[in-house]
C-alpha cells in the first residue's frame, strides 16, 4: 500500500499517523506538502492527518480546504482512489466538499480527549474489513469540533445509503446520548462519501495500534486497508 | 475603504456555544435572556476605492470562504467613511 | 552594520523621579544608572534597564539564595541560566526542560495569559534544539466559592489546553488546587519538556565579531509592554482597571516556528539562538550579547512591525509572542532565509555582533540606546533583603483530636473535597496523547512517555504542598522535593533531575522573604540528599494583593528516567485476593492534614518532618520492586495519607479492598488519614509475601500488611462498606458539578 | 425583543484568526483586501418588551461575559421591531 499524508501548516497528528501505517503496513508513507499540486505517482491511499491546520482559525478544515494539494486529492478522489481524513482531516473534507455535512464545536464547548467506543457498522469497505460489522473498537478523541451536523435530508439518505460507517456506542454497541461524546447527530463519527472511496471521521484509530499506548484496536483500520490493496495488486 | 461582513447560523442550525453562553449568564444571575446565537463578524479594510467593486470582491469572499453556506447565512455592509473602525468602547 | 552617521542620543523627553518610579525603579537603582553610564539615560535606556533591573529578569532578591541550590551531577549537561535545563539520558540523547509562571498575566485575561505562558515555556525548550515531546501545568486557584474562581478556571484551563493542543504537544500532568489565600493571585505554572540529540544543543551566547542578528518569528506589535514589570509589581485595588496590553497568543504561528527552527538547526546554520520572552528584543539581545562577551548592534528599522509608528522604547520592550532572535552563520544567510519563507514566517537581519561589548540601538537615523553590555546584566542590583524565620507551628498529638465522622464518611467528604477530587475534567480538556507516545496518561502518580520508539521512558511530575511551605517553609520546601521523587518513584523511574518555580509574595517583607529563603533551604538539603539536582528554575515574587500574600509556593517538576517504559507500574489495583502493604513508617501525622482541614475545619500545626534517608531508602526500594515486576501496583501516600492512597488505587482499578485494624499504638484517624512522609502502598501477589518482607529487612524499609484486594467495595474494619461506584460518582463528580454550574 | 452585542479586538491587539484569513483569502486569489480581524456577534432574544431595561441587562451581560475588556471592546444594538432575525441569505 503507498499511502500519502498530507501536511499543513498547523497539521500536528502527521507522525503519529505516518507511524501507524509503517507500523502496520511495514512501508514508509510519503509525506505531502500541502503546497504541492500533485500527489507522488502510484499513491493508493491519501490521508488528511489531524491537527489544527491554519490553526483552525475561521472555521476548521476551511482553509485547508482551498490549499494547492486539495486540487489533486479531489481528482485522486474523482478516479476512486481512497481518501481518508481524521479529525482535522474530516473537518477539511466537509469544507471542501468531498464529504457532507460540517463539525461543529462539540456540544459540551469543551476539547476532549479521552477514549471511546466505536460500533463499526459494516465491514464491506476498504477502510473497515479489518472488522467484523457491529464490532465494537476503543479509540481515542482529541477535538473541540467533532460534533457532526448535516440537513435533515443528508442525515436520512446517508443512513439509508449505509454511508454511516462509525458510530459512539456504549462499549456494548449501545447507543446512548451519554457516550456520544460530542453530541453528533444520530451519534455519527464518521461518514462516506457515494462512493464509499472518501472517509472522514473523528476519532484517531492511529493513536492505538499499540499495546504499550493504549491498544491495538485502531490497528484493524489500517490491516483492513493493506489486505485491500493486496489483494487488489 | 473599510467594510464589514457579518456571519450568523442559519435557523435550525444548532449553537452549543451560544447555548453555553446562554446558560452562563443565567448562572451569573444576568436576568431576562431568553435565548443566545453566535455568529461572526469581519471587519475589512480595502485598497482603491470603487464601492461597487468592493462589494462585489467582498461577496466573493464570503461566498468562498468566509461563511459556510451549507450552515450560514452573511451580510456585507460597506462603512461609510469617517465612521469608526471599531464600535466605541463602551 | 553600515557605517552611516547616526546622531547622537536624544534625551527627550526628560528623565523625571516620578517616571523612573513609574519603572518600577527604586530612587538608589536609579542612581546606579546614573553613574553606570555617566550621564541620564533616554527613555529608551530608562525602559531597558527598567526591564533588565526588573525581579522577572534580574532575580535580584533571589539570586544570592538560589547559589545554594545543588545544580551539579554526571546527567547534568546544562543547569541553571539557560533558557531551559539540559540533562542526558544515555543514547546521545538529552532531556531539556523548565517550568515557568505567568501567573498575573494569568488573572487579568485567563485564557490568554495562560496560552502564552505555555507558549513561552515551549519557546524555551526548542531554542534549545529540543522538539518538545510533553508539557505539564501546575495550577493553584482561589476559593472555590468566590465569585471569581470559576470563571479563571475555565478560562486558565481552556488556555492550556488551546495553546498545548493546537501546537501538537501531549499534556500529560500537573496539579490543580484551591484555596483563599490564591483569590486575587492565581498561579500558573507551566512546564515544558523536549527531546534533544547531546551533540546539538543550542545556547543563547554569541560568538564572533560582524555576525548577522536574525529576527525570526512573528511581527512586533504593542503587545504587554511593560509585562515583566507587571509581574513584579503587588496588586493593589485598582490594578484590574489599570490593565495594560495582554499579550495574545499564535499557537499556529509557534509550531511554524518550531518546524522552522528545528530544521535551520539540522542544516547548522546557527550560531546562538534565543527565543524572546518577558522584556522581548531587549532581553534576548543583551542576553546573546553578554554571555558571548560582545557587543550587539540593533537597527530597528529593520525589526518586522505589526503596527505603523511604533516607537524604539515600545519595539525593545514589546512582548509579542512567537518570536525568536538568532546569530546566523553569514554562509547560510540564503538557505536559512528560504526555510522560514517556506513555513510563512518572518525573517530580517536586524543587526550585528561587534567587538565592544556594547548595546546600541538605532532608529530612524538616531541612536537611541548606548549602553555597557555586561553591565546590563551583571551589575543589576542584587538584595540580601532582610528575612525572618516563620514561627515554629506546634506538634499537633492525635491523641487530642476528636475524629468527628466515622472513617467512611471522612474518607468519601475527603474524596470529593476540591483539592482530592478528580482532576479529570480538567486533563481531559488537554490532549495527552498526541505524538502517540503518552504510556501513563494523567491520573496517577507520574505520567509516563516513551523515548522514541523505546525502550527507554520518561516520567513527569509537578509537586508542592503550599500548607506545609507555609507552616514551616524549610519542611515545606524538602517535602516538595522529596514528594517529587516519590512520584518518580513511584512508577519505577530514577529521579534524574527538577525544575522549580518559586511563587512567593512580596520579598521586601521580611517575613515573606523568610519563606523563600527556609523554602530554598529545605529544597536544597532534599536535592543534595536525594543526589537530585536542579537544572533550572523561575521565581516569581510580589503574588499579593492588599498585602495578602499567597501560599508559599515552590513548585517542582521533575524527570526520572526508566530503562523500559513497558516496566512502569501504575496505581490501579490489577486483580483480587492480592496482599495490600504499606512501606514505610507512620506516626499518625495529622498536622496540617487534609482531614484536619476538611474533616475537622483545622488548618493549624507542624506539617509531617521529612525523614530524607528514610525517603532515599523506601524510594530505592520500591524502584527496585517494580523493575523486577516484584509488585502489581504502586502508589505513593501523599495528601491523604493512607487510605486516600489505597481508595485511589482501588477506583483505577475497579476492584475493592478489605482493611486490617490500625495498629494499637496509634489513633485510627491518625492511621488513615496521617500525612507521614517517605510512604508507599503496593500490592503484591500473596504467594510472594514471605520473600518481599525479607527484601523490605533487608532495604531497611518498614512494611505492614494492611488488607487484601477485594470485591467492588472498600472496607475499613468496623464501618459500612463504601461501593466503589458510589465513591466514584462523588470523586468524579465535584469538579464537573462545581463547572457545570456556570459554563463560563 | 431582540438586539445584537458585537465584540470586536482592540486595536493593537494581535488577531491570529484575522490574519490568518487574510493570508487566505490573498492565496485564493481574491485581490484587493488589505486587511481583516474578526469579531463575534451575540444575536440575543430578550424577555419583556422594556428596551431601557434590556439594555442595562445586555451592557452587563457584555462586561461580565460576553467581552474581556481588556482587549475587546464591545457594541449594543437593540434590533428594531420588525427586522429580521437573521441578515436575509445572501
Ligand atoms: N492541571 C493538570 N493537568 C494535567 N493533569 C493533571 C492536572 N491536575 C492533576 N492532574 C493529574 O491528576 C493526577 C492526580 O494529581 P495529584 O493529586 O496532584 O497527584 P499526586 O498526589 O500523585 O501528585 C495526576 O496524574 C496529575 O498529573
Ligand atoms: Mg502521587
């Protein structure tokens, strides 16, 4: 798998990102300057890391999401290439409209950062056949706008289209106003695009991929995504 | 020439901060607010001065970057000149 | 520089006593200028000495004080006087860390004044050629129920966590605590620690004659001109209308300028670097200057402005933030300049390095500051002010102290009372996991990170126990070390070095001045029996308002070191059925207790005497034990005492305990609630019990089984079990619940 | 009753998020701004119908929570019957 992330200014989860995926993938991502106009040839997969680009003035994600990189990103998107924003990264998807809706601040008004419990709501992506479907994963938060909103509309066809693909449980799978930690709406953490090529979500699997931090939990995503590579070599 | 562009939440939008500040002032015993929304301002300054142009680069803006269409609404009012750069302190 | 004609110093407008009072310059100060120089200075002179002869800068009442503290040991690579200090820990790599306060900037505009004062603490540290891997805050507050305490609280920890976050730096500890005597004067203190290669450090002195100065960073502005004053000037009643300028902070712009640094350090285009804190372009210039025994010329036409007009005094003192000032290999002039270009970032020659020792600063073809550089600085004036001994507080028997609850009460009204009650709704508001390095988040003893990819770690704690510091400031000042240590040790690392942050009140009492002297003796004879040096260290004095002076309060931050992070023990209690074991001696010290306060509404008596050897002995112990994964878990007895500690554990882990009696020789309350030193509860499997009391013989350490794990509930003999879930709700409850009732 | 409490920086004072937006919009390509802080706005509904009243709430509201005066000064507006809530889409 050749992965690329993305880096902004203000961009601050690069490494810890860029640490997961040659931890699990055994293969050094490149990094990608967000001045850039084109993204290294044979990229399969693109990641928005998190952080606070442009130090999340504005609106986060806003101004990420006219940098020079996003031009190619979307045209990697447009082939069906994987793309995949967390965090920071999801917010500059939705800004730049590759994906729905919008973060806003998180309903407590408060960053948080602590653990929570993700229901994977089906395995036949990409991004999640590392899982089983209603398989229930630990991984933390760290965001003071996570707090997914979208029109009624989009919220109704992106349930019915299945394009709801995490979502803060209970660590049962449970759904509970009190383990949505940010107040989303119908408890999304992260959604697909039409396609089901472009991810975004909240929380930060690349932060447990390891035993001695925390766990391995998050390490599915990025198994899931190797095997599909493989298996499409 | 100086202008200034306003951002608000569309209705139905929810607001947690202003929610927050609502609930805040209540605690801090400010009595008779009913309801609380937060939106932005920009007060930009313009180089040359042809209003009309301005306006038109000044829409650009907003429509670009400055609000999120999807959630906000946005007003430009241009500043008559003369008039303060910034409200007085009151 | 060019050699254009300049003209010759101003001085308008004239030099008055009520202006130089207004400096903050005493009438004798003055004098000494004047004959320093020769003739009167112009204002801009006036405000640079103001600002180089200011507490914040100068350490004038206590310097002769701090010379005492031990600074020396093999680890140590830099102590003292550096922009932080540096230690190594083998594999060519260096720790460099320090702990500093903004704690008035911090009262008047909370969020800000905390932002930047992590802000600065982090500029301290990759001046250094350290990319921070770790921050920690040490936070005192008011009363809880004046009117203003919330609303600090929120803003100082929203400020925090909005400049730790965003600039990509895990939180990973500190301390939170309250009370009055903080209303009015609330401290933070921030503590920054980096990673750094032994053979690339960096220092602020100067070397070489024609060099180029380089200005790095943001623009200047009139922001908290006169800051560093303000820090050592008393709060009186009007000072919150008499605000000046805060400072604003850009975490943005700070992590550009860390990538931006660090990377102009790999290509080795510096000389010397200095980032500008309090006293800006003028610190940071004489600084670089002085310590390379050169002389520096400015030109401040040349300095990035963010505002139009700015005059030479305000651009010398401005504190805008996110700025840096450097000595730049004229070679790499080109590729230095590209590389903050890239990042955004402003770049400017601003001046040069000359031969003779001398300040002079130009603008707009007018010279407005010549003056002696070495003098700036080493002939500040330096105070042995007059101090007197606090009185002796008596020894409190327990004997004579009513327990007015039975122990379950007292224990669940200590759990929830604010200084014992879960910080959680604080540390969540930082991100401690960034970096993906954070082994053992906040919420026990240290926090834990590894090195790298491994396998060494690091361990992080801040300590102080004001009370103590005030009822004794010698005992107060060894306790604060030494429950440093212990938390080091408590997670299986060797305490290698501390920083400390001494907050005090006004110096010029003689009383006030006591404290910090008996404060920097006890840390001295803890540091030097602890073999525990101190690397470096901020003071921070006039915290008073209305001649009501804080706590004393010496806060300390210390680093110890593990060989293998994946062998750090935590507090929680790992499964049923284990032995539970107190180490250490207790005499049922109930002085100065948390339960005399809060459960018996007395705050009087001697704070519990730290016993260093026995410190040094049941520490070397217990780091032994968990390097040899003898013991499950691990918890150090501090405010309290005992079954604090061991109701701690039990909640971390979500298993109970049953208790043993107290021993006859003691009163129960003075049993479980005593705050004696140089203590541990560990938990051990119970097939091992025999070999561990023969270890403990061996340490000399005294050990005491004092229950088992057990069940979903704790249970001292004789009284009602306490659920787990209910402690729970009450530990974790008070904070949000104290918060929540105003979101401000 | 409705009225509107702007806040804005005071001059001086540094605007990280106002330059950054500026740097943005230059990048966009949007030509002729020269510069641009940013302010908030608190679209507030009040109770009762006494405008004097609502006034003093909304100053008090506005220096205890809404502004730091030390670096912001801030601007009540009462929002005259009638006049929408929010400015007309744009
Ligand atoms: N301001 C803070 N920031 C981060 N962590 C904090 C803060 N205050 C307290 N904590 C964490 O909460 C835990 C308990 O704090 P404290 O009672 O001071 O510990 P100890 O008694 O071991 O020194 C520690 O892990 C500490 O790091
Ligand atoms: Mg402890």
């Amino acid at each position: 798998m050749k992965a690329a992330v993305v880096v902004f200014p203000g961009s601050n989860r690069e490494r810890d990102m860029a640490h997961a995926l040659r931890l699990v993938s055994g293969r050094e991502p490149a990094m990608v300057w967000h001045g850039e106009r084109d993204l290294p040839a044979g990229t399969d997969l693109v990641v928005l890391p998190g952080g606070f680009s442009y130090g999340d003035y504005l609106r986060c994600g806003a101004i990420a999401a006219h940098a020079p990189i996003m031009e190619a990103v979307r045209i990697h998107a447009r082939k069906g290439g994987l793309v995949m924003g967390v965090c920071n990264g999801f917010q500059i998807l939705c800004e730049a409209e590759l994906l729905p809706g919008i973060l806003l601040r998180n309903a407590s008004v408060k960053f948080l950062c602590r653990d929570v419990h993700l229901k994977i709501e089906r395995s036949d992506t990409p991004f999640t056949r590392g899982y089983n479907a209603g398989q229930v994963i630990r991984v933390p938060v760290a965001h003071g706008e996570g707090n997914y909103f979208a029109s009624e509309g989009t919220i109704g066809r992106l349930e019915a289209e299945g394009r709801v693909l995490f979502r803060y449980t209970d660590a049962e799978g449970k759904r509970d106003p009190k383990w949505n930690v940010n107040g989303a709406t119908n408890a999304i953490a992260g959604v697909l695009n039409e396609k089901l090529n472009v991810l975004g979500l909240m929380p930060h699997p690349e932060n447990h991929v390891e035993n001695a931090v925390g766990c391995t939990d998050g390490r599915g995503l990025f198994a899931g995504l190797v095997a599909h590579f493989a298996q499409a070599a | 020439m100086k202008a200034r562009v306003t951002v608000t939440l569309k209705n139905g939008v929810l607001d947690p901060q202003g929610k927050a500040i609502e609930g805040a002032l209540k605690s801090l015993g400010v009595a008779g607010i009913a309801s609380v929304r937060q939106g932005k301002v920009f007060d930009i300054e313009l180089e040359g001065g042809d209003a009309a142009r301005a306006e038109t680069t000044l829409r650009e803006a907003a429509e670009k970057l400055l609000a999120n269409t999807v959630i906000e609404n946005f007003r430009v009012e241009m500043t008559p000149a003369g008039a303060p750069a910034e409200p007085a302190a009151s | 520089m060019s050699a254009e004609p300049y003209s010759v110093i101003p001085n308008e407008p004239k030099i008055t006593p009520e202006l130089v009072a207004e400096h903050g310059l005493k009438p004798e100060e003055y004098q000494r200028i004047l004959e320093l120089i020769g003739r009167e200075p112009t204002i801009t002179e006036l405000g640079i000495f103001s600002a180089m002869w200011n507490e914040y800068c100068s350490y004038k009442s206590s310097k002769i004080h701090l010379r005492t503290l031990p600074t020396a040991g093999p680890q140590v690579i830099q102590g003292p006087g550096e922009n932080a200090g540096v230690i190594a820990i083998g594999d060519g790599l260096a720790v460099v860390f320090k702990m500093e306060s903004h704690n008035h900037p911090s009262y008047i505009e909370p969020y800000q004044g905390a932002a930047t004062g992590v802000g600065g603490i982090l500029r301290d540290v990759f001046t250094m050629g350290a990319r921070p891997i770790a921050c920690l805050n040490a936070l005192s507050f008011g009363d809880p129920k004046h009117p203003k305490t919330r609303h600090l609280v929120s803003g100082v920890v929203a400020g925090v966590g909005g400049y730790g976050n965003s600039f990509g730096v895990p939180t990973v500890g500190g301390s939170v605590r309250f009370h009055s005597r903080y209303d009015g004067n609330n401290l933070v203190n921030a503590m920054a620690v980096g990673l750094a290669e032994t053979d690339k450090i960096f220092y602020a002195a100067a070397s070489g004659v024609g060099m180029p100065i380089v200005y790095l960073g943001s623009k200047t502005g009139r922001d908290g001109i006169h800051g560093a004053s303000m820090a050592s000037a008393e709060f009186g009643e009007d000072s919150e209308s008499k605000r000046p300028t805060v400072q604003v902070g850009d975490p943005f712009a700070e992590k550009l300028l860390l990538e931006a640094c660090l990377e102009i350090m790999a290509k080795d285009c510096v000389i010397a670097i200095q980032d500008m804190g309090a006293a800006g372009l003028t610190c940071s210039a004489v600084e670089m200057g002085a310590k390379g025994d050169l002389g520096v010329v400015l030109d401040l036409d040349k300095v990035p402005t963010r505002e139009a007009g700015m005059t030479a005094y305000e651009m010398m003192l401005s504190e805008s933030q996110e700025r840096m000032l450097m000595v730049l290999k004229p070679e790499k002039e080109k590729e230095a300049e590209d590389i903050f270009r890239k990042w955004g970032l402003d770049f400017a020659i601003v001046g040069e390095t000359t031969p003779d020792k001398r300040f002079v600063v130009r603008h707009q073809g007018v010279e407005m500051v010549n003056l002696p550089i070495k003098e700036l600085g080493d002939e500040a004036p330096v105070y042995d002010r007059p101090h007197t001994a606090s009185p002796k507080q008596p020894v409190i028997d327990a004997t004579m102290i009513e327990a007015p609850l039975p122990h379950a009460d007292a224990l669940e009204k200590l759990m929830s009372s604010p200084d014992l009650a879960s910080k959680r709704w604080v540390w969540e508001q930082y991100d401690h996991l960034i970096l993906g390095n954070t082994v053992q988040r906040p919420g026990g003893d240290a926090a834990v990170v590894r090195v790298k990819e491994g396998p060494k770690g690091l361990a992080l704690t801040t300590d102080v126990t004001p009370r103590y510091c005030e009822a004794d400031p010698f005992e107060g000042g060894k306790q604060a070390v030494a429950e440093t240590w212990r938390n080091l040790c408590a997670v299986g690392a060797k305490p290698m070095a501390l920083t400390d942050n001494l907050n005090f009140g006004n110096p010029e009492r003689p009383e006030i001045m006591g404290q910090l002297v008996g404060c920097i003796q006890g840390i001295a004879a803890a540091c030097k029996a602890l073999e525990f040096p101190v690397v470096s260290g901020n003071v921070s004095l006039y915290n008073e308002t209305n001649g009501r002076a804080i706590l004393p309060t010496p806060t300390i931050g210390g680093v110890g070191l593990l060989d293998d992070f994946a062998m750090s023990a935590s507090i929680a209690f790992k499964a049923a059925d284990e032995m539970i074991i107190l180490l250490g001696e207790t005499r049922g010290w109930l002085g100065q207790s948390l339960y005399l306060r809060e459960v018996c509404g007395r705050e009087e008596g001697a704070p519990p005497p730290v016993d260093l050897m026995a410190e040094r002995r049941a520490g070397d112990f217990v780091r032994g034990l968990i390097g040899q994964q003898f013991v499950t878990a691990v918890h150090d007895i501090s405010d309290g005492g005992l079954v604090v500690a061991v109701a701690e554990m039990a909640l971390a882990g979500n298993i109970g305990a049953r208790l043993y009696g107290a021993p006859a020789f003691l009163t129960e309350h003075g049993f479980w609630f005593g705050e004696d030193q140089a203590r541990y509860v560990v938990t051990i499997k119970p097939e091992q019990s025999h070999e561990f009391a023969e270890r403990a013989k061996a340490a000399g350490v005294p050990i005491r089984r004092i229950g088992v794990t057990h069940g979903n509930a704790l249970t001292l003999p004789g009284e009602r079990p306490i659920l787990l879930d209910a402690l729970r709700e009450k530990h974790e409850g008070w904070l949000p619940a104290y918060m929540g009732a105003a979101a401000s």
